[in-house]
C-alpha cells in the first residue's frame, strides 16, 4: 500500500510514527539517542491491518527520514530489524 499517510509524532526525546487505515491504527515508536541516532524499539499492527504492508510503510517512512536529516537508526524492534535486514537499499541508514 503505497498510499498510506503516516504521521510522525516527535518529541525531545522519542516519538512514533502512526498510520490509520481503515479505522484501526498502527505505530512505531522510537527512542533518541543523542542528536545523530534514533532506536526503533516498538511496531504494532493491529491483526485487522495484517499482509497490507503497513508495518512496511512504517519502517520505510522512518528510513526515508533518517537519509533526509542525517540520522542512523539502531533496530532494537525484530520487525524493524528484519525489514531492514530484507530490503538491502535502506541499510545505509543502520547505526
């Protein structure tokens, strides 16, 4: 679903990024680690969003940002991790 909106909710220090679809929300939270690292350390998908590539977008969306403002992220959550370990391409922005 390339057409998800996903908003990201940031803070001083850690944030999440949301998706709604269809009613039901989906996030993923991270923490800050200093001003050049994020930790990814949560992402939720309720089982009603399941196989719509939504926990996908989320981990995309917040490599996107981490090329855009300079910043590396450490994957502490196994489905981060795995998205990023699976697609080679967002591996430039690991910590």
């Amino acid at each position: 679903m390339s057409d998800i909106e996903i908003k990201l909710e940031d803070g001083a220090t850690g944030g999440r990024y949301v998706a709604v679809v269809e009613g039901h929300e989906a996030e993923m939270t991270f923490s800050k680690a200093g001003t050049s690292r994020i930790i990814i350390d949560h992402t939720a998908v309720p089982k009603e969003l399941g196989g719509k590539g939504v926990g996908v977008a989320l981990v995309k969306r917040a490599v996107e940002d981490a090329r855009r403002n300079g910043v590396k992220i450490i994957p502490l959550c196994p489905f981060a991790k795995a998205q990023i370990n699976k697609h080679t391409e967002w591996q430039d922005v690991l910590a």
